[in-house]
C-alpha cells in the first residue's frame, strides 16, 4: 500500500508502511483486551469474530446493517412506539421507510459494494422478525443467494420463533438476538399490556406468563440448536432493575452467549406509554452499577448502540441515509472484491494489535502497582481501533477504564460534535464537556487550543500525541505516564 492513508469505504485506515512507524513509537504502550481468540473456544471465535455485536473487537473492523421488512409485531412493549417518519432519531423500532423483500435484498447489494466492512445482515424489526416470518424469510434467502458469505441475524421478542427454528437452522442463521426483560409474570404485566398468540389477544399477568414461557422455550431451543442467543433487556428503574440480575442467570443457566442490558430511552415525544407516563430511564451510572454487578454471570455487552430498524454501517454511524430507496440503482450485482480486501487487511491488522496489547500489558504490568486506582480514558475514534478521529469531529465518546489488569471498554457516551461547518461552537463544547464528567483523559487525532483549553479548565487532559495509534496501547501509556512507579523501584 503506497499511499499513508488508504480509504476502504467512507473509513481511512493508516497504511501498513505507517503502521509499523506507529507501532515503532507505541511499541512499549499498551493495553488490555476485548475478548478475542485467547479468550475463547477458537470455534465460538470463528463465529464471532467478524460480528460487530457478538465481539467487542469486531466492532472496531466490522458493520451490521438492518433492513425494515418486518413491520408487524404480536405483543405490544410499553416503551415501544413504532414510528416511519423521524430519520433523525436512533432507538430500536424507528425506521424512515420499510422495504419489501426485494427492496431490502437490492439495498443489501448496493451496501455490500459501498461499505467493505460490512459483515452482517440483521432484521431487527420494526416490528417483530419471527412474527414477520414470510418477509424476514425471503429477504434472506434473496440476499444469501448473491452474497454467500453474509451472517445472518435476526431479533425477536421470542413469542412466535418456536414456530420457525427449523426453518432457521436450515437457513443457517447463526445468530439470534431474544428480548427478555422478565422472567417473572408479575413483573412482565407491568411492561407489556398484551400479547397475541394462538389466535387470541392475552392480556395483564397471563399475557406475560406465556410470553415468558415462550421465550424460555426459544431460548432453549436455540441453545439446543448451538445458534449463538444473545439476550437483550430493557432496564425499567423501579419495574426490572433489580430483577434483571435474575434474569441475567437464568439465561445464563440456560446457555446465553451474551446479555445485553439497555437503558430505557423514555421520552414523551416518542408517544410510547412510558414515555407519556413519566417513567424515566436509568442514568449511566445505574446501568452501570447494574452491568458491574451482573459481571460473573452471563457475560455482558457493553458496545450497544441501540440500533434503528434500518441502521447501516459501523456501530455508533449510521449511514442510512446514504442508502434511501430514491437513491439505489434499479438493478445491482454484488462485486465481493471490496469486502475480500478488507477482510485480508483486518487479519493482519488484528495480528499486529494483538503483539502491541500483548507488550503493553506486559509493560504495564511490570511498571504499575496492582493497588492502583482505574483510570477512565475517553476515545475520539471513527472504527479500525485506532485513535483516529479530531476532538471537534466526535459524534461519541468510547470509554475506557485501565489499571494494571489492562484496558477494559466501559462503554460510549454520546455528544454533538464540537465543530460544525470548520467553526467551534461553544454551547456544544459545553455539552460535550458535561458528557465527559468523571473522565479525565481525552485521546484524539488532533484537537485545537481553545477546546483543549476549556478542557483543561474542567479537569480533562486532551491528548492528541498518539493519533493514529491503536486504542488500547495508548490508554496504557497515559496510565503509565500517570501512575508507574519511580524507575528504581521497578528496576
Ligand atoms: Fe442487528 Fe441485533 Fe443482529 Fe446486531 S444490532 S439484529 S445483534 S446485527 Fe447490536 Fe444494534 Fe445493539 Fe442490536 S448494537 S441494538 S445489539
Ligand atoms: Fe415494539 Fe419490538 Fe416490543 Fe414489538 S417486540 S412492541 S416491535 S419493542
């Protein structure tokens, strides 16, 4: 690769040439790691290694989109209210338009071509996907056909999937996301008002003990399958907050991969019953609390964007807008050229960031008294796991916590981005500043005076010395910088 900068998709990566100088300078940095090979039974890795959701890893390299052919749902949440009209919303159940079949399927091609890191196709509503079935059935048997390789994704509330699990093993879907925000009736009643199945509309604590014996039923069925089951759960304060540590070994018990534990997004403008009844959702620090505490059971997701129904591209972007009905060509081939090459590099991309993490958590290690306190660091990135997006350009925040253990992803805040049209606006760099409390630490590609500045002001170090390194060795390094022992006490 000649050139410093290679552009794959709307994504510049650094060249390889640079990667080693980079690597030269951070060679002695580092960091901890997102599950990866060493952690895990290298079959289950090789399912998951290139799914965005499934990996924390994978989400620095890899894109989901989803597309919005499964209107109809079977039960009714209370935090949802299935809106087609508001593009600039991001929260599950929000589409722009819905799509037929084969709508969805030429979409899926023309991304395929535009976004080389895409990896994964996921019907995540609007409505419900196994309810849906016919539609999310043949959408995806139309794109399996010209694009072999694609994962296969869907979500479901789980009421209807044990109607279709055969037909989903058959189709070689590997992956499976059930909403279970319950595993008590009692606490069921309070967040869905009714269900139907069976033929019949079910209503109050009946309606949410066949719900959950249905999604019990699911569940196991998909274990019993060896499809990978992530569990999503919506966290109600005051409704299922307690509970979902409950909920949380169960499905563990039960052979989750995964649980996923999303904050209420509560809103009286979004018309959900919630939403107009004043029911808040948490705030970070509770979810927080509640994800730390559920750590030793099945284990958690904390990369979760809350996607829309038609979301496309890397976590945390959403490039839908770019891929409107209005906009596609009427007929497309799919050229795999683009996603091939992006593959190969990310395999020796991954390479070269597990020999730096490796160094950095030795160096770390070896420097850092175990005693000492974590650090939060906060990211300025746009994907590759790298440092490589401007302070004024942020969108969100990744968070980082390290210590002498490693580097850990905490999880991401959002934020308006600081610059808009080349100029700084000051009410945003308010807002963003009140987005970084309690995180001292900010890394980035590059970051002007006066924001850097203002941040200082607040406490927050604003760090662009290792722009286009690699995350983790980075985070590591500025904890070092911090806290490593006088030398001849290491010596
Ligand atoms: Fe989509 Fe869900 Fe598949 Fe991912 S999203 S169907 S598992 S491909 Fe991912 Fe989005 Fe969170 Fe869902 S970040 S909302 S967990
Ligand atoms: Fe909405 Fe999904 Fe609940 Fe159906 S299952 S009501 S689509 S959130």
């Amino acid at each position: 690769m000649a050139a410093n900068l290679v552009t794959l998709g709307s994504l510049k990566v650094v060249s390889r040439d640079d990667l080693s100088q980079s690597m030269t300078g951070c060679a002695s940095t580092s960091c901890g790691s997102s599950e990866g090979p060493a952690d895990m039974d290298p079959a289950i890795w090789a399912r998951v290694k290139d799914h965005p959701c499934y990996s924390e890893e994978a989400h620095h390299y890899f894109a989901r989109m989803h597309v919005a052919v499964a209107p109809a749902c079977n039960i009714q949440c209370n935090y949802c209210n299935r809106k087609y009209d508001c593009s600039n919303e991001s929260r599950p159940g929000v589409v722009s338009e819905r799509l037929t079949p084969d709508q969805a399927a030429r979409k899926v091609i023309a991304v395929a071509n535009e976004v080389p890191q895409l990896s994964v196709l996921g019907i995540a509503g609007p409505g419900d996907a196994a309810y849906d079935w016919r539609k999310t059935r043949e959408t995806f048997r139309q794109v399996v056909a010209q694009i072999p390789d694609i994962k296969l994704c869907l979500s479901s509330n789980g009421l209807a999937l044990p109607d279709h699990i055969d037909e989903l093993v058959e189709m070689n879907i590997d992956h499976v996301t059930l909403t279970i925000n319950m595993i008590d009736p009692e606490i069921g009643a309070k967040i869905y008002p009714w269900i139907f199945h069976d033929h019949q509309r079910l209503t109050g604590i009946e309606a949410a003990r066949v719900l959950h014996e249905r999604q019990m039923l699911s569940l196991d069925m998909l274990v019993a399958r060896g499809i990978l089951v992530k569990v999503n759960s919506v966290m109600i304060p005051g409704i299922n907050d307690a509970h979902l540590r409950e909920v949380n070994r169960e499905v563990k018990r039960r052979g989750a991969f995964l649980h996923n534990i999303m904050p209420l997004i509560s809103d009286p403008a979004h018309g959900t019953h919630f939403g107009l009844t004043g029911q808040r959702g948490p705030t970070a620090a509770e979810l927080k609390a509640l994800q730390d505490d559920c750590e030793g059971g099945a284990n958690l997701m904390r990369h979760c964007r809350q996607c829309r129904a038609d979301a496309v591209g890397l976590l945390g972007e959403d490039r839908g807008q770019e891929f409107t009905l209005d906009k596609l060509p009427e007929t497309v081939d799919y050229d795999p050229a683009a996603r091939e090459a992006w593959r190969d590099w990310v395999a020796q991309e991954r390479e070269d960031r597990r020999a730096a993490v490796s160094q950095a958590v030795q160096a770390t290690a070896a420097q850092v008294a175990p005693q000492e306190t974590p650090l939060l660091v906060a990211v300025c990135t746009q994907g590759g796991g790298r440092i490589n997006q401007h302070f004024g350009h942020a969108t969100e925040f990744k968070i980082y916590e390290v210590d002498a253990k490693g580097v850990r992803f905490v999880t991401h805040r959002r934020a308006d981005n600081y610059c808009t049209d080349g100029a700084g606006d000051d009410e945003r760099l308010a807002r963003v500043i009140r987005t970084l409390e309690g995180v001292p630490v900010v890394l980035c590609a590059r970051i002007g005076d006066c924001p850097r500045e203002a941040l200082a002001a607040a406490g927050i170090e604003a760090i662009d010395a290792h722009a286009h390194d690699y995350i983790e060795p980075a985070v590591a390094a500025v904890y070092r910088d911090r806290r490593a022992l006088p030398a001849a006490l290491t010596a």
